[in-house]
C-alpha cells in the first residue's frame, strides 16, 4: 500500500500494482525445482541400482570382475558409460563379494506397503542372522514376511548380444526358438550394441539346453546372462498414484536388502 497527500492536506491510499507478496513467487520456483530434482534423482537411483545388478549377474555368471577375462562383463560396462565410475568400482567390489558368498541357498517372501511382492534370494552360513536382519530391514519400511510367490512366474531367461547384421540376428531367434525360447524381448536404445541385446525367455527346465545352444560359436557375439528370474505376472503401478513418493520407497527397500552380506538377489513385482 502506496500513501499520498493530495492538494488538500488529505492522505490518499494508492493499491500496489503487485499484490502477491515477492516470496512467494520464489518459495512456488523453489518447490518446482525441487520437484524436479527429485524426480531426477529417483530415475538416477534406479539407473545405477539397475546397472549395479546387471554388474553383479555377469561377475556371478561369468565368475570374473575383470572385463579382460568376462566378454558379459565387458560388454555390460561398455553400455554403462553414463554410469559414474565410482558407482561401477563399489558394484564390482559388492559383486566379487557375492559370488564368493557360500552357504544354505534361503528364498524369503514378503509384501510392501499391502501391495508390492518382493522375492529375497539369499545365501547364508547363518539362517538365524539372516532372517532376523530382513525382518528388520523390511519392518522399517512398512513390509512383513509373507507368501507372495502367486504374484510371480519363475522363468529362464538368457540375454545375448546378436552380431550386428539382419541375417545373423534371425538366425539367433530361429536357434534360439528351436531350443526352449518361448518369448524374445529387445532393448530399445540408441546404442547400436544395446539394439542387438535380446531376451530371451523359456521353461526353467530349458535353460541349460537354450543357453549350449546360443553359447555355440558363430551364434551371438556375446552372451550376457543365463539365469532363473521371478517375473511379475503383473506389474501394478496404481500404488504409484496414491503415493507419488512410492519409487522411492521401493528402491530405497531394495537397495537396503541388497546391502545386506547374505542378500543376492531381489526381485518385485513393481515397478516405476
């Protein structure tokens, strides 16, 4: 509010032409920012939590850290480029860890926020220990222990990177459909390697004789992985609508499991 004498002695009122206090413009340009941080952040998160999986497969699979000596591991960080260098080192040193992990193979079954299925795979000299640790990681993150493994099909499921050519990329479905795949899926990129990664699914009880077959020489150029997975029947996102924050959660729980020294895998049933 603006005040002014006129000719007369009288005090006049003049209305602001801004009537929206400064701060709040900021304060509405802040929470934008942040708003978009944050989602920035949670697509990093589950960038480098993707990429430290698929480091720790080929270093379990290919039974080397070092990419001289594991064609998948070589491969794998080739695609990665855009993936800080530190994040690479602590996955390989967290892989190397995993694979030497020995003991009695446990599957625990839980469910998060009343609605995510999660499958923990793990290996421990000390089942008592270990359940007790993902009792508490999954309790200080609203999820308990129970059956859920309705929510998944448990497949094989072999990645293989076919030779740069149209020819020899049908000839690899065609061996591939041959022996046991049942279903093939591509990775879009602009990567021309990543263009070539194929998928391929199959029964559990086909996977050693789908892997020989593509494992053969001349047939890919390199295979990537060949393992059981559980596969989300269905992938639910409505959880996502009542809690914007969810991705969040989710990878946060994953991540912490995973840190966990008897943990190998985890699946849900998910996703962003």
């Amino acid at each position: 509010m603006i005040l002014r004498s006129n000719i007369h002695g009288r005090v006049l009122a003049l209305r602001s032409f801004c009537s929206t206090p400064p701060s709040l413009s900021g304060h509405n340009k802040w929470s934008k920012i942040k708003e978009k941080k944050g989602i920035n952040d949670v697509k990093k998160n589950a960038a480098y939590t993707k990429a430290s999986r698929e480091i720790m497969t080929a270093v379990r699979l290919g039974g080397s850290a070092d990419p001289e000596q594991n064609s998948a591991l070589a491969a794998i960080l080739r695609r990665l480029k855009d993936i800080p260098k530190e994040n690479i080192q602590n996955a390989l040193e967290k892989a190397v860890k995993k694979r030497d992990q020995r003991g009695e193979a446990i599957v625990y079954e839980a469910l998060a926020y009343n609605k995510v299925g999660l499958i923990i795979e793990c290996a421990t000299p000390n089942p008592t220990r270990t359940v007790a640790n993902i009792r508490h990681i999954l309790s200080e993150h609203n999820a308990h222990i129970t059956p859920v493994r309705f929510m998944f099909n448990r497949i094989g499921s072999v990645k293989a990177i076919a030779k740069n050519d149209e020819l020899a990329l049908i000839t690899l479905i065609d061996i591939a459909m041959d022996n046991g795949a049942e279903d093939v899926q591509e990775n879009l990129s602009t990567d021309t390697e990543v263009e070539f990664q194929k998928q391929f699914t199959c029964p559990p009880e086909s996977l050693g004789q789908l892997t020989t077959a593509l494992s053969a020489p001349g047939v890919c150029q390199t295979l990537l992985a060949s393992e059981i997975v559980f596969a989300p029947f269905e992938t639910d996102n409505t959880v996502g609508e009542e809690d914007p924050d969810m991705a969040t959660k989710i990878s946060d729980l994953v991540r912490e499991l995973e840190d966990d020294e008897d943990t190998k895998r985890v699946w849900t049933s998910w996703t962003a």
